[in-house]
C-alpha cells in the first residue's frame, strides 16, 4: 500500500511513486532502443532512396520525424526517473522535453488523420479527388499540420517548469498543484481537439473506407478479393492499435485530472488513478516502434490495385495523387 498524506491543510493529496524508478526507465529504455533504429532506418530509405516524393512519402517522412521528436527525449526522462524522479538538467530542457513529448503526441495523431483522409479519398472517391491529391496540398497539409500542434502547445511551456518536492529538484509533467486548476481547463480543450475530434474523423474514414471495400461488384477476380481482404485486415489493424495506444492514455489521464479536479479529494481514489494514468503513458510510446513496423509489413500499393479493380471497366488508369510512382510502399501507419 502506498503511503498516503491526507493533509487537508496541503490542499492537495501526496503519496509514494517508487514503482516509477524501475518501471518508467525500463519502459521508456525498450521503446528508445527500438524505436531509434527503426525510424531512423525508415527515414533514411524515404530520405535517400525515394527519388520522387510522394503523397505517401511526405506524409512518412513527417512522421518518422514526430517520432524521432518523441524518441530523442527519453534519455533525459530515463535519468530522471532512474535518480528517483530527479530532474539534474535545468529549467530549459525540462520544458523542452516536455512540450517536444506532447507535441509528438499530437503531431502524429494529426498526421494520422491526414492520412486516413487521403486514403479514403484514394478508395472511394479516386477520380474526384485526384486533383486535391497532390504533393504540393500534402506538403500544406503537413505544414498545417504542425503549426497547428506548435500552437496548441505553446501554454506547455508555460505550465511545465522545474520545482522542489521532497527537497528534490523535479519536472513538472503537467504543472504545478497550485496552477493545476487553469492546467485542467487546457487540457480537456486539447483532449477534445488533439484527440477526440481527430480520432472520429479517423474512424468515419476507415469505417467508409471497409464499407466500399466490402461492397459486392458485378465483376470481382478472385485476386481482387485477395486484395481487398488484405487491405481490410490491415484498417482493422491499425485501428486496433491506434486504439490501444491512445485511447488507454486519454481515458486515464482525464480520469486523473478529473479527479483531482474534484473538490472532495479522495487520495485513495487519486493514488489508483495516478498509477494507472503513469502506467500508460510510456505505453503510448510504443506506437513509435509500431508505425516501422506496420510500414514494412503492410506491403504495396494495396489502394492501388483496388482503384484498378474499379476503374478497368471503363478502361481508365488506376487514380494516383501527382508524383506517385507505383513502387511506393504503402503507409498504413500508426504514431505517437
């Protein structure tokens, strides 16, 4: 049992976090030791043996870079834990890694949503669509993308800074327990916006996507159900990851928050809460080891032998966004 301190004077409920130093630094060490070399090598083919960039390619290149954001924060958070929740390394870099761990977070569950449109636009509407499936409208996406995640965090920086517990120097995750109040507020905003509403337009697009996929043609080769049973499993895949990663994570942070929003504090209630809110955030990491390996494991050009299956019966060419060329292997990622 956790030991507790219920001093209603403190105003806020205190209890041991000892689980963190073993499991938080092994945790984040395993995701740092798979996820450096996988992205990096993902990247470096996209970077190097990519001549032509496509939609696909941009939108990968960007979310190999989310994760390597992620991944290049956890050494310091390994330290930290590792010294029993001691932060050694300032001011600057407490707020820097805090602010590049949520924008990661964010970043790619934008990313993702951008490519969940993309290939349902590909799917269900390729002809329509063909003039918005550009390189130059994914690169504007992604730029987007990205300012649009910079600026929602910006109040990190502000609420995430250094402070004594214990006569220990510590990093503040979220901020302070005397600004923790203004911190929930912002934080349920940027549930709403960084994950609720994206995770929905996810959803719409894939659950369409299965929809079009499965719908019975006049003439359908036993090649072209191969294909779309492939691509199908491979939606279901990614959501169920998708799901696994992020959802757990919002889910118990909010029930944290919450709780300690409420103004009768039950520190039992709090403690459980806590432990399950800091057991799942390291696993949500784990989809930056994911997203290579779904990537090399999805295989190629999937949406593209469907858009052929519905197009050669007026004899026009498969529907490709400018600048893809057919050996691009196929993003079915999934990020954190």
């Amino acid at each position: 049992m956790e030991k507790l301190d219920t001093n209603a004077s403190a105003g806020f409920c205190q209890f041991s976090e000892d689980y963190k130093q073993i499991y938080l630094s092994l945790t984040y060490s395993i995701i740092f030791l798979l996820a450096l070399p996988l992205n990096s090598t993902v990247l470096w083919l996209s970077w190097c043996q990519t001549k032509h960039w496509s939609c696909a390619t941009i939108y990968l290149v960007n979310l190999m870079v989310a994760d390597l954001l992620y991944v290049l924060t956890l050494p310091f958070l390994i330290i930290a834990y590792s010294l029993g929740d001691g932060w050694p390394f300032g001011e600057l870099l407490c707020r820097l890694v805090r602010f590049l761990f949520y924008t990661n977070l964010y970043s790619c569950i934008l990313l993702l949503t951008c490519i969940s449109v993309h290939r349902f636009l590909g799917v269900c509407h390729p002809l329509r669509s063909l003039p918005y499936r550009t390189r130059k409208n994914a690169v504007l996406g992604t730029a987007a993308t990205w300012a649009l995640v910079v600026l929602q965090l910006l109040p990190t920086l502000a609420f995430s800074h250094t402070g004594y517990r214990d006569s220990h120097v510590v990093c503040y995750d979220t901020s302070d327990p005397e600004n923790f109040y203004q911190y929930f507020a912002y934080s349920m905003v940027l549930t709403l916006s960084g994950f609720i509403f994206p995770s929905l337009v996810i959803l719409a697009c894939y659950s369409l996507m299965v929809r079009r996929l499965t719908k019975p043609e006049q003439v359908l080769e036993r090649t072209g159900r191969a294909a779309r049973a492939k691509s199908i499993r491979t939606i279901l895949l990614v959501c169920s990851l998708f799901a696994l990663c992020f959802v757990p994570f919002h889910i118990t942070r909010s029930c944290y928050f919450i709780i300690r929003f409420l103004p009768s504090r039950d520190c039992q209630l709090e403690m459980v809460a806590s432990m399950a809110y800091k057991i799942w955030r390291p696993l949500a990491g784990m989809s930056s080891c994911l997203n290579p390996v779904l990537y090399f494991l999805s295989g190629r050009n999937r949406v593209r032998r469907v858009q052929q299956l519905r197009l050669n019966k007026t004899g026009a060419p498969p529907a490709a966004a400018e600048g893809e060329v057919p050996q691009e292997g196929q993003i079915w990622a999934l990020a954190r």
